[in-house]
C-alpha cells in the first residue's frame, strides 16, 4: 500500500472543512493537489472517501469508517516526532491532559501544579470538553491523557480509576432538609433539579438516579457547574454534584448538602490513555503520578479555603 502523509493531510482537512477549497487554504496548497490527494488515495484504498453533498462534499460511509485510522496514524507520528525533539532536548517535555469539565476544574490543577512541583521544567496543557470529545482526543493521539467520570468502555483506552468521586446533593444553607439526615429521594420530587448540559456525565448520573426511584421532578438545565452552584445557594433548586466540586462552599457555608436515605452512586475518578501505540515516559510518569498518595493530597488541600 502506497498511502501517503500528503494524502492523509488532506482527507483530514477535507473532512474539518467540509470542501476542497477550505482544505486547501488551509493547507496553504492548491485545489487541484487536494483533490489529486484525495483521489489517489480512494484508488489506493478501493473505495469513494467522499461524495457530494451540494456545494461541498461529505464523507461517504466508507471515508467515515476510514477516518478515525487516519486521524490517529497522524496524531501518533505527531507523537513520535515529539518523543524525539524531547529526546534530542530539542523540545521542552510536554504532557497534554484532556478532562471532562469537573475533572478539569477541580482535579487537573492541584494535579499539574504537584507534577510540576516533581518535574521542573515540564509543560503540562489541559483542554476542557464532554466526555465524547475527551475520548476522541485521545484516541487521535491529540491529548496524552484523560481524566474522566467514567470507565472507557472502548478497547482502543485503557483507564485505571485512581481516586473516588464522592457525590453530594446540594441545596441553599436554609433549606430545611439540609442537614436533617436520612432524608427519602422522595420528598425531593416536587423541587427543581439543576442539570448540567447535555453530554454531561454528571447530568446523566442525576437522570440515572431519577429514573432508578422513579421520579419524574421539574428539572431545569443550567448549562455549568458554576451556575448552578449559584443557583442552588440563591434557592432556585437542588442538584448533585461531585464533592470535589462543592467542598469549598461546603466548608465555607455558602452551600449545604441533604443526607439521602437510598444514598447517592458510588463513581471513582479515571485516567485514561490511548491503547494504541508506545507512549512517551513522562506520560507514563503522569499516569503513575496520579495515583500516589501527593496527588491526592494536592487535590484535597486545594479544596480547604
Ligand atoms: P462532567 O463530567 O463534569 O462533564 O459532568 C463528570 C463526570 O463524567 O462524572
């Protein structure tokens, strides 16, 4: 097989940009060379990648099926050629973490500031989306490392859990269930439930545990965990978040919690890579890093006000 980067490079391109002529301006190249690279490449494979669809084109079935393999061979040579510039020195070492939102707002910057304590020198990035986007980052080798919610459930990631994620019902410190104890899911069925945003692992563990007691209450999405921190202090409604989440407010008052009777799920915090491919050793000492018991401290004491 005579598959060329040249080829891949602007599959890849056609496919974000939806057309021949955006690919090329992005490629800085001419649209006659992105479409000799994209016919080349459907004869090479013995398939049409693409078809059309009114100005532009789209993926044909068989270019969708094709396009995760091409996007990770990339993100992988991508990774080689960083092992070695870091090898040479040639390249400050880097490690690219990708969270889903709750894991990116509590627990990823205790997590690089202690690394970064061990490691001088070492640059850590971190992007923040839902749990889809986490994962395909990954396993296009665009991000080093995952942190999220969930176990993989996809052969192509491993993830090992490293830290439990407590949940917690929160509601406004005067609301009279707060602190009562024992409190049946029940009497929460005529309040408002916040939900994060669609995607949200946190809101669809709240959809779960609703429609395991069968309860149908108002629920109100209300897009971020901070708005809805807001929300819930202010009285507009309850919601459950992970405690890594809420344990300032918790501490300091602004929030309280409601005890309940069924009790909440019991989840744990992931990390996870891609299983595909060699992995850099300062990526393997991030993974490591996670579970040492320095992590986790890092990660509490950032919750203490
Ligand atoms: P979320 O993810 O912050 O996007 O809801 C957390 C989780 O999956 O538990």
């Amino acid at each position: 097989m005579t598959v060329t980067l040249n080829q891949l490079q602007s599959f890849l391109a056609v496919t974000r940009s939806g057309s021949v002529s955006g690919a090329a301006e992005e490629l800085v190249v001419t649209q006659p060379s992105v479409s000799a690279a994209l016919l080349a490449l459907s004869r090479e494979l013995g398939v049409e990648l693409t078809e059309r669809s009114g100005r532009g084109i789209r993926l044909s079935p068989a270019g969708r099926a094709f396009l995760p393999f091409a996007s990770s061979v990339l993100g992988l040579l991508e990774q080689g050629r960083q092992a070695a510039r870091e090898a040479a020195g040639r390249s400050a070492s880097l490690v690219r973490i990708a969270a889903v939102t709750t894991a990116g707002e509590y627990l990823a910057p205790p997590l690089v500031q202690a690394f970064r304590a061990r490691h001088p020198g070492v640059e850590l990035t971190l992007e923040v989306a839902n749990r889809e986007r986490v994962f395909r980052w990954v396993l296009d080798h665009d991000a080093d490392v995952a942190i999220g919610g969930r176990a993989p459930g996809d052969d192509r990631l491993v993830g090992e859990p490293f830290l439990p994620n407590e949940l917690v019902l929160i509601t406004s410190r005067d609301d009279p269930l707060a602190g009562r104890g024992d409190v049946p899911i029940a009497e929460l069925a005529e309040r408002t439930w916040l939900l994060r945003e669609e995607g949200s692992g946190t809101r669809s563990m709240i959809e779960e545990l609703l429609a395991l007691h069968g309860l149908r209450p108002r629920t109100l999405p209300f897009g971020s965990n901070g708005a809805i921190k807001h929300a819930v202090r202010i009285g507009l409604g309850v919601s459950v978040q992970s405690r890594v989440a809420v344990e300032l407010e918790l501490r300091t008052g602004m929030l309280a919690a409601i005890q309940l009777r069924e009790g909440l799920p019991e989840r744990q915090w992931y990390a996870l890579r891609s299983a595909v491919g060699p992995q850099r050793p300062l990526v393997t000492d991030f993974l490591a890093f996670v579970h040492t018991p320095e992590a986790r401290a890092a990660i509490e004491a950032a919750q203490r006000p």
